[in-house]
C-alpha cells in the first residue's frame, strides 16, 4: 500500500488518528512548539464589570418571566439599562 494520499501528494507522517477523522502531523506539531506560541502565558478570561442592580433584575426577572442569570446577563450587555435590556430580550 502507497503512502499517497487522495490528490497524489505523500500524506504526512502522523501522529493519532481520531475516529471523527481528524488526525496530528509531526511536522505541524514541531512547527507550532518552535514557534514559542506555548511559552506565553495564557490570556485571563474577560469578567464582566457590570453589577446588576437587585430591583432591575426583579423587574426583568417579573415582567418576563426569566431566569435570574438570564436578566442579569441581559443588564450586563447593556450596561445596567433596563430599556435597553428588555428590549434586547423580546427583539428576535
């Protein structure tokens, strides 16, 4: 059996094979280690900065009948306005 693949090029050497088909090769992998891209340290996940007042979030939470996270989702998109979070909730 020839170790060519579908379009005549000889397939890389591999690493795993997964059962969904995808599969390393040793080159790439080699390329991306010496690129120095595992020697920075890894980016902090982004907080949100807003924090939902109690009384909107009971509004949203009652006049939609959501969930609390839902609203208090829906405020921090929209910097603490209600308006413009109710407004997001019911806009498909």
């Amino acid at each position: 059996m020839s170790a060519r693949g579908t379009n005549g090029r000889p397939e890389p050497e591999v690493i795993v094979n997964f059962s969904d088909g995808y599969s390393y090769s040793k080159g790439k992998m080699e390329e991306v280690f010496r690129s120095g891209i595992f020697d920075k340290p890894p980016a902090k996940p982004h907080k949100e900065t807003y924090a939902a007042k109690k009384e909107d979030v009971e509004v949203i939470v009652s006049e939609l009948d959501i969930t609390r996270l839902e609203a208090e989702r829906a405020l921090a998109k929209n910097n603490g306005d209600v308006q413009k979070a109710l407004l997001a909730l019911i806009t498909p």
